[in-house]
C-alpha cells in the first residue's frame, strides 16, 4: 500500500494580537516588524487553553468538514515544542479524548522541522504495511514560552494547530521525502528549563525560546535552498514542475531569500506567516489550509512542503494534491 494524503483541517486560537501591541513594552514599531518579518497578526492562546485544545478543535474541525470518523485512526503523530506537560504526551492526551482507541501515540520533538518529519514518518508507517490511518498534527502555544522582554524574538512567535490525515491507498500521492538535522547548530535555537550545555556552550534556562534570529536566517536559506533541489531531484522534477512551495513560515524574508535562491516565484509559495507569525510546527498545514481554502491548491497540484527549525532540523516531502 502506498500513502495518501486525503484530508486538511486547522484551528486557532481567537485572540488576534496585531504588532501595534507590543509597542507598549519593546521598543519596537509596526513598520519594523512588518519589513523585518512580514508579520502583521498573530494569534495568542487564552490562558487556560493550550496545545492539546489546538491540536484538539484542529482534528474536530478535519473531522467535521471531511464527514470523517477517527475512531478507526492507527497512529497519532503529534508535532510540538510546546506540550501542555512532558508526560504524558500530546498524542496519548488526543488519543483518548477524540476516542482512538485502536492508536499508537507518539511526540515528534523536531521544533519547526517537526511536521515535515510527521510527514516522513506516516509514509514510512503506511509504507511498512503496518498501520493504515494516520493523523499527523502539528501544535504550539509558543507565546507560552516566549520572553516578551526580549524584543528580537518575542514578535515572532504566535499559536496555531493544524493537522492532515494519511490513509493506506492502492495509488499514494506522497512522493520524495527529505529528513535530516545538523546538531551543531542546536544552541542557535533552543527552548529549555535544566542548566546545562547545549554543544558545550552555557545557556539561558529560563524555559522561553532562545534563538540567534541572524544565524537561524543564514542557515535556513541555504539548507532549505539545498533540500528544495534535492527534492526536485529525487522527484525527476524541475521547479517549473512545482505549483506550491510550502515552507515552513517563520519569516517572509527567509522565503523570499530561499525564491530567489532556487528560481521560483514567490507567487507559487504559500505563507502563513502574515497573519498567524511564527507557529513552529503548526505553521505548514496553517498556510496549506489557507491555499486550499483560497481556491490555489487543486487536484493534482505539485506541492512542496519543507520544515526547518530547531535541532537544527529540517524535513518536507512533495505531495500531489488529491
Ligand atoms: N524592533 C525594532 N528593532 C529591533 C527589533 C524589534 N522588534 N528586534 C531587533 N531590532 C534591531 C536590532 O537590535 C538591531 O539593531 P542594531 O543594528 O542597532 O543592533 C537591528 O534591529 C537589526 O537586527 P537583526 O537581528 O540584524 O535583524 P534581522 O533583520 O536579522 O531580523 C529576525 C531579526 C526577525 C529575528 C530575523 O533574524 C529572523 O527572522 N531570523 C530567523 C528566526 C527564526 O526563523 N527563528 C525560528 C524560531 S522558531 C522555532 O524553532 C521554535
């Protein structure tokens, strides 16, 4: 059986914070977060509501709008680095409470690479022969973790879920894949609360994201610039062949820069970063849904989905629309 990708569904948090906000405690503006970033919304999770209520109302609504059932679900795979507690996981806590009694459960702890290393690993699954309903989600609450005093990173970041069902099918449409991570990288961006070292290097453990933004963007543009290629290759494509390329949203910048690098017109990439910022492993299925939603992604598109984040991670696949 090969795998196939049949089924969308996101879900955010209502609260629309807009960039205006944080010039009441940075010193910052709305003209430089937009320029910098591209950012122009975000959404921030109420207090009492975190990841696994995301992740939740993201599965009911790809339940609802497909007419779908979930009871016969084989594998959860859920995407975070913002899980409400270390244990249990995110997937156990969604297993019982969308009543998936048949499903294995399991934590994908690649940040922002995250969702495309949920893609990966479904197909894997469904390849083996082994499991044939897969949800994979990806969730965060990172305004949870975010140091709000720390104006480099704290306007970056936003909540979001989104989750997409991979089914067992005689014709899949999960194409090449791509997963890998360059560890040396990991103190450029980390999230954690022991004091310890990261590659030998102190760290601030004050459980918020820390990130080096510059590093990040370097890295970004050239690893996505190199794994988008290589997925062309092992696909037999040529770029024109893509119709949409779905990075991970982590700053227009950062996607335009990997455009220009590989030769496709930004108009053929989808972003959800404008409106929702920076959701980490949500951030992908947020701006496939949006595009699919908007009419641009249609049966038999070529789709490109490439995560990257920390780890350092990255991994993506190409899909054709179904
Ligand atoms: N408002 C106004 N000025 C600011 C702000 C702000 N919010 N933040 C920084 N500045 C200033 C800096 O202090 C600096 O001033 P200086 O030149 O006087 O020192 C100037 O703006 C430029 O700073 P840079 O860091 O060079 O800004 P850059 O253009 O690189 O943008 C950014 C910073 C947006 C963070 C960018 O580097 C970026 O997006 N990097 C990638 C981040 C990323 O992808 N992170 C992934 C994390 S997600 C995850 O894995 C959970």
């Amino acid at each position: 059986m090969e795998a196939k990708l049949t089924a969308i569904g996101i879900y955010a948090p209502e609260k629309v914070v807009d960039n205006h906000y944080f010039e009441q405690f940075i010193e910052t503006s709305d003209e430089w977060i937009r320029s910098r970033t591209g950012i122009i919304t975000r959404r921030f999770a109420a207090e009492k509501e975190f990841t696994s209520d995301l992740a939740e109302q993201a599965v009911r609504n790809m339940a609802a709008e497909y007419q779908l059932r979930l009871d016969d679900v084989d594998f959860i795979l859920v995407a975070t680095v913002t899980h409400d507690q270390i244990m249990p996981s995110m997937a156990c806590q969604l297993q019982y409470r969308l009543g998936m009694p048949n499903a294995a459960a399991l934590d994908i702890s690649a940040a922002c690479g995250g969702f495309g290393y949920g893609l990966v690993l479904a197909k894997g699954l469904i390849n083996s022969g082994m499991y044939r309903k897969i949800l994979v989600i990806g969730a965060e609450t990172l305004t949870k973790v975010t140091d709000f005093t720390d104006r480099t990173s704290c306007i970056l970041f936003g909540d979001g879920a989104g989750v997409v069902l991979i089914e067992a099918a005689e014709k899949g449409n999960i194409g090449a894949c791509v997963a890998g991570a360059d560890g040396s990288g990991g103190q450029d961006l980390y999230l954690s609360n022991q004091n310890t070292l990261i590659n030998g290097e102190e760290i601030l453990a004050n459980n918020k994201i820390v990130q080096n933004g510059r590093k990040v963007f370097k890295w970004a543009v050239s690893q996505m610039s190199l794994q988008f290629n290589i997925l062309l290759e092992k696909e037999g494509l040529s770029v024109e062949d893509i119709d949409w390329f779905v990075p991970h949203s982590a700053n227009m910048r950062i996607i335009e820069a990997i455009c220009k690098q590989v030769g496709l017109p930004v108009e053929k990439a989808l972003e959800s970063v404008s409106t929702y910022g920076n959701t980490s492993s949500a951030s992908i299925p947020l701006a496939l849904y949006e595009g699919v939603r908007a009419g641009k992604v249609r049966k038999g598109h070529k789709v490109m989905m490439l995560g990257f984040g920390g780890g350092l991670t990255y991994a993506g696949a190409i899909v054709e629309w179904a």
